[in-house]
RNA sequence: GGCCCCGUAGCUCAGCUGGAUAGAGCAGCUGACUUCUAAUCAGCAGGCCACAGGUUCGAAUCCUGUCGGGGUCACCA
C-alpha cells in the first residue's frame, strides 16, 4: 500500500471530474501535482500543491481551485478533512483506520510489505565494482560494492528484474604487468630473486601465486623469453586474482549474477559488431584531435586516429577507439561491453564508478545513447573516496608504502554489516569519513546500533509477551491505538512504500538508511514513553486487548526494519550484547 | 585553463528533482532509570543554506557568474 499514490490518483481523479464539470478549462497537465507529507504534522496528514500548480495555466486564482477540490476529496472516506491553507496548499487529514488497518497489512505480507510493481519488470543492469583483476579489493573498491549492492536490492524491491554485473578488466596492458609480477613470484618460488621492478605490482598476495606455478610448471619457464610463458602466466594469475575478489566480495556479502570478460570481447568480432554498429549510424570517422584545452602536454603531437563522434551525443570532444598503430583503446571494449548489454535487452543501465572516473561518463553515455538511438537510459553513479581514520587521526594510504587498507581488513575489524551501513549513510557523491573506532563505538553516535538496537528491543519485548505470532497479533483490535505518539509511528510506517519508490526512481539508497534512522527514533520515544507513565507501555498487565495491539504495533516496525536492513544488506540484531 | 562533484548549526551530515516557520546526530547546557535492556528519551541553545544576480505565486533546491575544496584532462586501463 503506498497512501500516497492511492491519494494522489484520487486528486487526479477529482481534478477531472472538476475539468468535465467546466470548473477547469481542459488540457490541464496535472504531471505536477504531488502529494506529500507535510513538514509540520500540525499541517495534516497529506498535502497536496495541485491548486498551486494549476492556477496559472488555468488563470484561475489557488484559492478557488483549492476549494472546489477540498469540496471533492472529502467525498472519499479515507479523507476526513481538506483545508485549504497557506498560498494555496490543500492539506489533507485522513481516517485513523487507515493507518491501523495497515498493520495488519503489514504483519501479513512481512518482509515483502512495501514491494513495489513500479519497475514493472523493467530488465535493469547494474555494473558495480569492475576492480582491475590485479589484486584484492582495497578500502576504495568496498564503498562502490556496498552501493551497487544496496542499489540493486531496492530497485529488487522496487519491481525492476535486476541484474547485477561485475566487468573483468582482463583484456588490457595491467594483466600482461600482472602476470611480469607473477613470473617474478614464481622465480622467487624457484630460489631465484625476484626482480619487482617499478611498474610492476610488488604486493605479497602474489607469493601464493608464484608457488602455485611452481607446482604447475616446476622450473621449466625459468629463463625462458616472455613470449613463452606470458599468455598462461596471465591467465592463470587473473583467475587467481578473481578467485580472491570473488572471496572479498563474498566477505561483505555482495553477489554478483554476471562476470563479464572484457577479454571475451576480443577476437570474436564483437568489438568490430560494435564499432561497425557506430559507423552505419555515421559516427566514425577517421581524423585528429586538437591538443586539450588549457595546459598542453610537453610530448604532444598531433595523431590520425580513429574517432567516434561522441559529441554527436553530448560529449565534449571526439574519443578515439584505436590508436595510432590500429590497435583498439580501452574505449573500444568499453563501448562493446555496453553494446553486448544493449543487445542482451535491459531497458536500463547503470554503472557504478569511482569518483576519478568521472572523466569517463560523458562519453559512455554518449555510447550508450548512440549504440540504442537514445532509447535505452544509462545513470553512473559515481562513489567519492572514503578518507579513512584511525583514533581520529587521518590514515594516508599510498601505493608505494604498500600500505593500502584491504576490503577483507575493514570487513574482519568491524565486521559486514557494519561496514556496509556506515558505506551507505551517505550520499554516494558525497566523500565519506570512515572512522574504525567509531564504527565499532555501540551509542547512539553510531546509526548501526541505533537501528539494532530498536529491532533487538521490539523482539525483548515480544519475548516477554511469549512471543506471539504474526498470525495471532493479526487479529488484534488495532483501533485501540490512538495516542498522538502512536499515530505518529503510524504514519511513519506508511510512508515505507513511498520511501522505497522514491529512492528506487533516484537510485539513491541511502534514504533508505535515513529513513530506517528516523523510524527507529519514533520507536525509542515510544518505548520510553512507557518508563514516564506505565499505562503507555506496550505489554500490559489486565488489557490483553490493547496489549496485542500495541505488540502488533512494534512488530510492525520490526517488519518494516528488517525488510530495510535486508535492502542494505544488513542483518537485523534480534539481541544486542 | 576545460569538464565533473561538493560548499547547509562549532563538527559530521539529511533536506523527499520548486513548497509552508530549513531538520537530525555529535559536542555544550537542563532534566528523566529499583527499566517491556538508559546502548534510551524530553527540553534549551545554536543558521546571511559560500557570495552576487536571474527565472516565478514561492528557491537551500533550477539558470548565469564569482570565490573556496576535491576529482579528472590526447594512443594508460
């Protein structure tokens, strides 16, 4: 049930009516009208800016419209009173019922309350992660993980069939580094000392890589030519490397449905298919760039190349797809991987990145909006770095310290679940201080536990009303529930449906943590409201009859937290400790 | 220099794609526990929404410019 989208078609629904009766002049276009919850409670319950929005197309004055609209709302039962206010808002109070009935909604569907068919099936990919295959996933991957994941688990919810997508890059100059390294591992396997060159990846991890093709090939690859030993070395290596992203990934809880290789895309014409796909549309050509605006590279010199007319499409220079010796870019694939989508049908794509990849999205969209003549939409979503801290003082990773912060580091300190919410109470273009000792700190300072701690304090308090089912508290008389502070969690509730479409349409999840924060606030006042005045709490000695309400009440909103904590990935306490 | 993101309370951040008197948490002050776990709650105080214009019934939100912070910038991925 989502209150607001029922009401809102009931407007629209009375604004026609008011349009056939002449009271308004035809051809209206009602698109902007809302309805939302009033920032002031005292306001109403619903409030609706249709006479606002309307009063100058229809040159009428917001007063006028508003009334003759409060005079038609009312009709409906659900709708006890409409007063028109302010420049012209028509706020809404609707019937108690409502919202009580809705706990039995609630308590029926579970989890699944809040659900939405606004996707409407839609097929939506969603590329996330995508780390080069060159090592384990550090602190800066863990961010765009935790967001694309969130992401997909509500547009899931959200009614959209969601496929979740990792993109190898396996295909380009940093596996043939990876695998130099690797062979360096090896010889060092073999007795040799290895030679880590600059350039070359110097971590440790590699070392189980090098024994292991110890084991594979004994000694035979020791001073044989590059060109020997390097095709394998490189497969080899990135499988390795994949299997300890995938195991990374898992330690958070991220799964992926695809794997993509960018590799695949070579020598089986797919790349071609997709510049060729280009071409036909006119936007290949063969030509040279200008220098970049602005500051000029010392070795700059101007090159025939290439080019795909990606301003065609919105970009703000022309991007090369091969280089100057015939070889394709990193764009080439990049561009065919987006094609392969287009062509497995999603109707939506999103791309996850990280913040210093925002040089790249104009031009991918420019791709995308070319290669499906503009019909299939591609969002990127950009994730800013996390700066992280240590006691409060900031922690500076660098590579050639070698001090990088892992992914399986931060998760085996604080743990999944907190990683994960701390990733998404921000915006994800926002940068993020991460703080180890606050993010273990269990007070209200930390959203994790503040949110636990209010599904672990419904599920005591269940527990001590001998944990009746969701089936029994279904049955309970919840007109009972009356008070001002028990409305207001009430409302608080109806607007889940309402949150999770509006976070799902702007593939922000974070709001999901916000509101998840608020909710869990309404709660805490209520429960404590039972320690100010003992005929406020919710298991009551002698009124089995508004105890069962009340408790069908809170384990409501345990309902509802979990299904948000489930869109976060996030596992709800049932005991703190 | 071009492009992208950001600028909201002392600090960390929300602000529902233009709505009513701009909200939380932390820090500060004042109160509430022989508890349905106080890991919590109530209250007070705290603001030129970076700045200047513009768009309109109405702007923190949209457009332009300026300042400040970050990212990025021709065959690397």
């Amino acid at each position: 049930m989502n209150l607001f989208a029922e009401i809102k078609s009931v407007v629209i629904e009375k604004l026609e009516a008011l349009t056939a009766a002449g009271t308004l002049p035809a051809g209206l276009s009602f698109a902007n009208v809302t309805v939302e919850p009033p920032r002031d409670a005292l306001h109403g319950d619903l409030a609706t800016n249709a006479a606002m929005v309307l009063a100058k197309p229809a040159k009428m004055k917001p007063r006028d419209i508003a009334e003759a609209l409060a005079a038609l709302l009312t009709d409906d039962a659900r709708v006890t009173s409409a007063d028109v206010a302010g420049p012209g808002f028509l706020n809404l109070r609707i019937d108690p019922a409502v919202f009580q009935d809705m706990l039995a909604d609630i308590l029926a569907k579970g989890n699944d309350f809040g659900r939405s068919d606004m996707g409407a099936g839609r097929k939506v990919n969603v590329e996330y992660v995508s780390a080069n295959p060159t090592g384990p996933l550090h602190v800066g991957h863990t961010r765009g993980a935790v967001f694309g994941d969130a992401l997909s688990s509500l547009l899931d919810f959200a009614g959209y069939n969601v496929t979740r997508e990792y993109y190898i890059n396996d295909g380009g100059a940093q596996v043939d580094v990876l695998a130099r390294s690797a062979y360096e591992r090896y010889r060092e396997a073999c007795g040799h000392a290895p030679e880590i060159k600059e350039g070359l990846y110097p971590g440790d991890y590699l070392k189980p890589v090098g024994e292991a093709l110890k084991a594979k090939y004994g000694d035979s690859l020791i001073d044989r030519p590059e060109s020997d030993w390097l095709a394998d070395i490189r497969l080899f290596a990135t499988e390795a490397m994949m299997d300890i992203v995938r195991s990374d990934l898992a330690s958070l809880g991220v799964k992926m449905d695809v794997f993509f290789s960018e590799k695949a895309l070579y020598g089986t014409g797919k790349i071609e298919a997709a510049i060729a796909s280009l071409d036909a549309k006119g936007l290949i050509y063969s030509g040279t760039l200008a220098p970049p605006k602005g500051k000029l590279p010392e070795d700059w010199e101007a090159r025939e190349q290439t080019l795909f007319r990606s301003t065609e499409h919105g970009d703000d220079v022309d991007r090369p797809v091969q280089k100057s010796d015939g070889s394709w870019t990193y764009f080439a694939p990049d561009i065919a991987y987006h094609y392969d989508k287009i062509e497995r049908g999603f109707d939506e794509l999103i791309d996850v990145f990280g913040a210093d990849h925002g040089g790249y999205v104009k031009r991918m969209k420019a791709a995308v909006s070319a290669l499906s003549d503009g019909k299939v939409p591609l969002d990127i979503k950009l994730c800013q770095l996390v700066r992280l801290f240590k006691d409060g003082e900031p922690f500076k990773m660098s590579k050639r310290a070698n001090n990088f912060i892992l992914l399986s580091d931060v998760v085996e300190q604080v743990g999944p679940d907190v990683t994960r919410f701390v990733m998404l109470t921000r915006k994800n273009d926002a940068p993020l201080d991460f703080d180890f000792k606050k993010a273990l700190e269990q007070s209200k300072d930390n959203p994790v536990f503040y949110v636990q701690y209010a599904h672990a304090r419904v599920c005591s308090v269940l527990k001590k009303a001998g944990n009746p089912t969701d089936a029994t508290l279904q049955q309970a008389d919840f007109s009972l529930l009356t008070t001002p502070a028990e409305m207001a969690l009430l409302k608080k509730l109806a607007e889940w449906s309402r949150l999770v479409e509006l976070a799902a349409k702007h593939h922000e999840p974070h709001r999901v943590a916000f509101y998840l924060f608020d909710l869990a606030s309404e709660f805490h006042a209520l429960q404590h409201l039972g320690k100010v005045d003992p005929g406020l709490r919710f298991n009551l000695d002698g009124n089995p009859a508004l105890s069962a309400a009340r408790q069908g009440m809170i384990r409501a909103v345990a309902v509802v937290i979990s299904a948000g904590l489930g869109i976060l990935g996030v596992t709800p306490a049932n005991e703190m400790r």
